[in-house]
C-alpha cells in the first residue's frame, strides 16, 4: 500500500469512528455577556470623514500612515499593526448616488466586531486573547502572546494584525478603547471613534439598547424622518434629524457567527462590503466542541490507533490476495 493511500484509509477508519460513533458534539454558542457593550455602525449615516479613523490612532498611540511621504492620521486604506479600524468605501458604475447598490457608493467600517463567541479566543493557546466575562470586550494581552498567529486564522473577519515590519512583531486588534492605559470603558466613557463621529455612524453603549436601537431604524418608513442619536445610544451627546434611508432588513451581528457586540446596518447588502458568509452557529463552538469530546472520552489515541490497526490489516490481507496464498 502506497504511503498516500494508507494515511487516507487511517484517517477515513478513525473519521468513521469518530462521526459513526457520534463522539463529536458541538457545544452551543455562548450567550452575549451580561453587561455586554459594543457599537452600531450605520452606513447610511457615514459620511466618510474619517475622524474616526484619525481618533481611534490617537486614543491608542498609533502612527499616522505615510502617504507619498507625508504622515497622515486618516488615510489608512486597510487594518494593520498600525491602524485598528478603517472606513472603506463600496462604488459601483458611476459610484455617483450614496446608499444605492447600481451607479452608487457607500462606506463600510472594518475594525474587531468584538464577538460574542470570539473564535480567535477559542484558538488561542496561551489565553493572550481574553473576553470580559461582564462586557465582553475581546482584548489582546502582549505579555502572554507568543505569536502563533492562530488568532489571524481563526478570526472571519480577518482583524488581528501582526507586525510583520517589526524584529519583535506584535499582534494589534481594536480593544474597544479598554487595554491598560487606556481604560475608556471602565472610566464610563464611550470609544474614541464614538465619540468623534459627527453624525453618529459610529454609536457606542450596550449592545441590548444599541440592537434595540437597529430594531427600531429597520421598522422605520423610507422618506419619514428620524431622529438619530449621537455619542451614547443611552445618553446621546445630541440628536439630528434625518430622512429615513431603504435599509437592508438586516442587522449584521444579531446573529453572524453566534453574533457580535459590534452591529452593522446599512443600504446596501453586505455581501457587498465584503462581509464574510456566517451562519449562525459560532466556529468556536463546533471546534471546542469537537476538542473536548476527545479529549474528555481520552478518544484521541485510541481513535488513531484503530485508523492505524485497520490500515494495516487492510494491508495485509491485500498482500495476502495478491501472492495467491
Ligand atoms: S472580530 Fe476577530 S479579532 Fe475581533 S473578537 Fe471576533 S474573532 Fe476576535
Ligand atoms: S473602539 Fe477604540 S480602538 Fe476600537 S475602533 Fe473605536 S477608537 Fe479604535
Ligand atoms: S467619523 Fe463617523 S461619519 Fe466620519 S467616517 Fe467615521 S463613522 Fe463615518
């Protein structure tokens, strides 16, 4: 038996084992933590100014982004070990009319979606990736990282960031304005780029009203007016009217991947904006799942053994047949 083949029958004999035997049960998704705060992004309300960008670089202590040269606080096109949330922008045809998928253009926020079931805490091997147990803010902690970079692999939306320009590069997410030195949130602050949006594209508060907040915007009539808040959805800064858009009956982040504490809405579909496909079940409850099933049942060796011990068989008798004895 050629070596290809026998690694093929060993783990088709201990994948049968495993799925036949019904050892591998998922866990459920974890439920949003009890005081969990996060943002709503509205597209339709991004103007694309970019003061968040420029805020988020100044709450943490992040470079500008070099521009032919020249530093600049808000030109940063991509997320990076230097830039922890950015305002894209979606253009179609003409890209002439805002929130309109044909001849139009929207902007699109990419910073941490601050899971409620974070896969890139589940694959961390060290615990460097940690979710407040109250607020579930995902943050990362450099003293514990060894970078692996299985945060990178595990994270859908591809937000952590390493240094790959640095000798001793360091993974970068957003960490809601809440890492040591920063502490916004315990102070009873809102983020950086919350607080510096000037049409309240960028909400902060707890993700109950802010889900609450998206509910009452997609029940909204197109054409009515409404009156958006800015700041803190709980207690806003201040409030503007505005004419209701046609919103995507969706709220990304009710739900996606077990849900996130970061909701987007917007006019245009997501699959757009490059949101990646999500069902609802999170991939750290199938992979943890999965991984407490064997090693609780000790299942592991013993499934690889019987791979192993069949392959071998196998072997054996085909030999067998083939020397007519
Ligand atoms: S968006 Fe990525 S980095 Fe942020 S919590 Fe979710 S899995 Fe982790
Ligand atoms: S919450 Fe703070 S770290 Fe995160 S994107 Fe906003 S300003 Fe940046
Ligand atoms: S500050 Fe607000 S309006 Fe300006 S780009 Fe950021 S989210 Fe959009």
């Amino acid at each position: 038996m050629k070596r290809r083949e026998f690694l093929k029958t060993a783990l088709g004999g201990s994948a049968g084992v495993l799925c036949g035997g019904g050892l591998a049960e998922a866990r459920p998704n974890l439920e949003p933590a009890p005081e969990a705060v996060g943002m709503l992004f509205d597209a339709t309300l991004c103007v694309g100014c970019k003061a968040c960008v420029a805020k988020c670089k100044e709450v943490n202590g992040m470079p500008p982004t070099v521009l032919n040269g020249e530093p600049q606080w808000d030109s940063a096109q991509d997320l990076s070990g230097e830039t922890l949330n950015v305002i894209k922008i979606y253009t179609e045809g003409k890209g002439s009319t805002k929130d309109m998928v044909k001849d139009g253009f929207a902007f699109e926020k990419r910073s941490c979606m601050h899971c409620v079931d974070p896969g890139c805490v589940s694959a961390c091997p060290c615990t460097a990736m940690r979710r407040d147990p109250i607020t579930g803010i995902v943050t990362h902690h450099p003293d514990a990282c060894i970078g692996c970079r299985n945060c990178m692999v595990a994270c859908p939306y591809n937000v952590p960031q390493f240094e790959y320009n640095k000798v001793f590069g360091q993974i970068h997410k957003c960490q809601l304005c809440n890492q040591a030195g920063v502490e916004r949130i315990d102070k009873g602050q809102m983020t950086g780029c919350a607080e510096a949006c000037p049409t309240g594209a960028t909400l902060f508060g707890s993700r109950k009203a802010l889900l609450a907040e998206a509910k009452r915007r997609m029940a909204l009539k197109a054409g009515d007016t409404y009156s958006y808040p800015r700041g803190d959805v709980r207690k806003p800064d201040s409030m503007h009217e505005k004419k209701v858009p046609v919103y995507q009956q969706h709220i990304w982040g009710e739900t996606e991947a077990g849900g996130t504490n970061v909701l987007h809405i917007s006019a245009i579909p997501f699959d757009k904006l490059d949101m990646p496909p999500l069902g609802s079940r999170s991939a750290a409850s199938i992979s943890e799942g999965v991984q407490h099933t064997l090693y609780s049942y000790l299942a592991l060796p013993a499934i690889a053994l019987a791979g192993l011990a069949f392959a071998v068989k196998k072997n054996t008798d085909d030999e067998g047949e083939g020397d007519g004895s």
